[in-house]
C-alpha cells in the first residue's frame, strides 16, 4: 500500500539528530543507491561519505562509515536488496522519514552527473518498498 502523495523536493532530514538505528537505515539505503547499477564508483563512494560525515556534524567519521558500509556490503551479499529495503522501510518507519530519505539516495545517484537505467529502475524498486508513490519518486530523478 503506497503512502499518499509525499513532497519529498525539499529535503530537511538532520543526520545529526537521528537515533543509531534510523541513520543506518538511511546510510544503508544510500549505499544501495551507489551501489544500484552493480557497482560503486568512486565519485558515488566519495559524495556518499561527504554527505554523511557533514550531516552528521562529525558524529561519524570516514573510519566509522566505512565500517558501516563494510558490514552492509555483507549483509546485502547474505540477505538480497528486497531484505534490505524491507528492513529499512521499517527502521525509518513514518513515510516523511521514508521520502526525506529517498530524496537523500536520490543524490547519490545524481553523484556522476547522469541517471544510467539501471539507476532508473533501482528507484522504481526502492519507491515500491518504501511505499513512496512512483511519481513522488521519479521526480526526484528529475530535479535536482
């Protein structure tokens, strides 16, 4: 069941206000978004830490979020990405937190200044697990 319509244009999520297990879900489903079309660049790998360790106002730092991504590479390769987005899409919990943090993975997959149709259909998947309606999420491909 989709949520009903969510601006998710405007994105005002606070990393460094999140409790443990939301921030990981979001860092989780941004990982996923670098990692959508198999593998991730070095200017996904970069933006991705560059935007949690500025959000977090240092509460991570790049020794610790590569950690985290580390394990999550792990889990994903035991679990599959439909686990995944299903465990995320409960940690997050309401749809705002749900839409804010798909706009935020909507910015790694603007990281190389191009959305492969790889990408495309990684929010196609990400926006039905997360129960965003399609529109709200592909407009996100779009803008930016």
């Amino acid at each position: 069941m989709y949520a009903p319509s969510v601006d998710c244009s405007g994105t005002v999520l606070s990393l460094h206000s999140l409790e443990l297990p939301r921030l990981e879900a979001l860092l989780e489903l941004m990982y996923l978004a670098a990692y959508a079309d198999g593998h991730i660049q070095e200017t996904e790998r970069l933006v991705l830490q560059q935007r949690v360790v500025e959000g977090s106002n240092g509460r991570l730092g790049e020794e610790v979020i590569r950690a985290m991504l580390d394990s999550m590479e792990k889990t994903l390769a035991q679990e599959g990405r439909e686990a995944r987005f299903e465990s995320i899409r409960r940690r997050l919990g309401a749809p705002r937190m749900r839409a804010e943090a798909l706009a935020m993975a909507a910015q790694i997959l603007h990281a190389d200044q191009r959305i492969d149709p790889q990408e495309a259909a990684w929010m196609v998947r990400a926006a039905h697990a997360l129960e965003i309606p399609l529109e709200d999420a592909m407009r996100l491909l779009s803008t930016r």
